[in-house]
C-alpha cells in the first residue's frame, strides 16, 4: 500500500474534513522524507513568506485561514461541483507546507471533487492557466 492510499483510506474515514487532516495527509505521504512531515510552515518557517513568480502565497500567520476557507468551500457540494478550480487555488494559495503542497492538495482536493460526484482529468490540464 502506498502513502496515497493509505492518504486516501484515512480520508474517507471522516466525514467532514478540517485543517488537521490536510496536515495528517501531508505527515503520512512525506513522514519518510521530511522530518518535519505534517507541520505547516506557522510551526516550521513563521517569517517565511513563499512566492512562485509574482505568486505570493498565504503568509504562514494566515495559512490554517486559507486553508479552512478552501476545505469549507470545497465541502459544498453544489459550490464544488461549479467551482473546483477555485477550491485548488485557495488550497493552493495557502501553501502550507515547505515542500509537497501539490500532491497534499491533490490528495484531499481529489476526495472534495468525489464527495462531490466529479473527477478532475489532471493529464488534460495545463498547469501554466494557474499562473
């Protein structure tokens, strides 16, 4: 079994996701890599602003707050079903962790998008339209 299932397994698990579980997603897919694995960058890098570009992401002190307003969103069916691509810009804008965003978001923002009775064809997307 791989962290994404084991990811994924825990996941289903509950019913209405919250700012912890995002974290336990990132601890479980990266504890082999990353010692700090599952802390978000308010406990790992406090002053650390983070920019991709002239992408300026969640300030760490405003991380959970991002965070919790994607997974409140994204935990409306009818609000995910006409917006995914917006609930993967709040989770992305709130960049918690230092490294492993992406799959940590794709992991939680895939079980939003089937709660939610989508799927997202991520091999059809063009990462450069989130720019």
């Amino acid at each position: 079994m791989t962290g994404i299932d084991v990811a994924l397994e825990r996941l289903a698990t509950i019913k209405r996701l919250a700012y912890p579980d995002v974290l336990e997603t990132h601890r479980i897919l990266f504890d082999a890599v990353y010692p700090w694995a599952g802390q978000d960058r308010q406990t790992t890098a406090p002053e650390l602003a983070i920019s991709k570009g002239p992408v300026l992401f969640a300030h760490p002190e405003h991380i959970q707050r991002a965070v919790d307003f994607a997974l409140t969103h994204g935990q409306d069916k009818e609000f995910m079903r006409v917006k995914p691509g917006a609930i993967m810009g709040y989770l992305a804008y709130g960049h918690p962790f230092l490294d492993g965003n992406g799959r940590t978001i794709m992991v939680v923002h895939g079980v939003m998008a089937q709660r939610a009775g989508i799927s997202m064809d991520w091999a059809a997307t063009d990462k450069s339209g989130y720019e």
